[in-house]
C-alpha cells in the first residue's frame, strides 16, 4: 500500500538538531567541500544512519521548487514604485513572473499575489524572498502555494 505524503514548510529554528546537521552533510557533499558520505558526518558530528534515515525526509525549500509554480502572498505600503521594485526583484534572480493580482489598497496596505516559475532562477528561492522583504515597504511575504 503506498503511503500519502504529506509536506510542511517549518521554520529552521524549531527543528531538531538532527534535520540541521543532515542537511549540513548535504551541503558538504553537494559543495565537494567532503568527498565521502562518512567523512561529511564524521565533520558534522552524526552518524551515517542518521544521515540515511533523514537525508530524503529534508531538504532546503529551494531544492523542492526548482522547476516548479511558487505562489507568494505579499503585503505592500500603498507607495508609488513599490510594485515594481519587488516585480524587479523577482525578475532579477531570474524567476518568470506567472501572474500578478493586486487589490485595492485598503487602510493603506496592499495585497498582491504573485505566482513565479522557478526553472530559470539563478539562486535559491529564500535568497529571493529576502531580497523581497529588504524591500523599504515590504509589511509580510508568505509562500501560499508550491505546484
């Protein structure tokens, strides 16, 4: 019987150690930064079955959207120019911007939704959205949806 998969995004502070430093050891060995699956935990401090048992169950936020539709939900200060700065943003690490549907500002606020293909980017998306939350104006920015 094949089981049901289910994902959540969780914020890294929260997570146990051990899904920080299985994805340290995919890091060491994705950068070539260690050769081997053994010298990589020996350095991070885990075993190779932790490494194992978790390396499929974790992964970077980035790594799951590469190809795919991210939709994100953004609060914007009703200011002349902000739009198209964060529109910029996205264009600037290389995302194709899908849709964008904006409402009318209300109590000077406005939310925008903006749906992203990610194939083409040239960073990860959390380097993205930091870029987008720099932005002097920027209230919140939230994934909604991942396709």
């Amino acid at each position: 019987m094949k089981e049901d998969k289910n994902f959540y995004i969780v914020d890294k502070s929260v997570l146990p150690e051990i899904f920080l430093k299985v994805m340290e050891v995919k890091k060491l060995l994705e950068s070539k930064k260690e050769k081997t699956v053994q010298d990589a935990v020996s350095r991070v401090g885990i075993s190779r079955s932790a490494f194992y048992k978790y390396r499929d169950a974790v992964y970077p936020l980035y790594e799951n959207t590469r190809g795919r539709t991210v939709t994100l939900a953004v609060n914007l200060d009703h200011t002349p120019g902000l739009l198209s700065a964060t529109l910029n943003s996205i264009a600037e690490e290389g995302a194709n911007i899908l849709t964008i549907n904006q409402n009318i500002p209300i109590n000077g606020v406005a939310n925008v939704t903006i749906t992203i293909e990610t194939n083409e980017m040239k960073g990860e998306l959390a380097q993205l959205m930091k870029k987008i939350e720099m932005l002097n104006g920027v209230q919140s920015l939230k994934i909604i949806a991942r396709e």
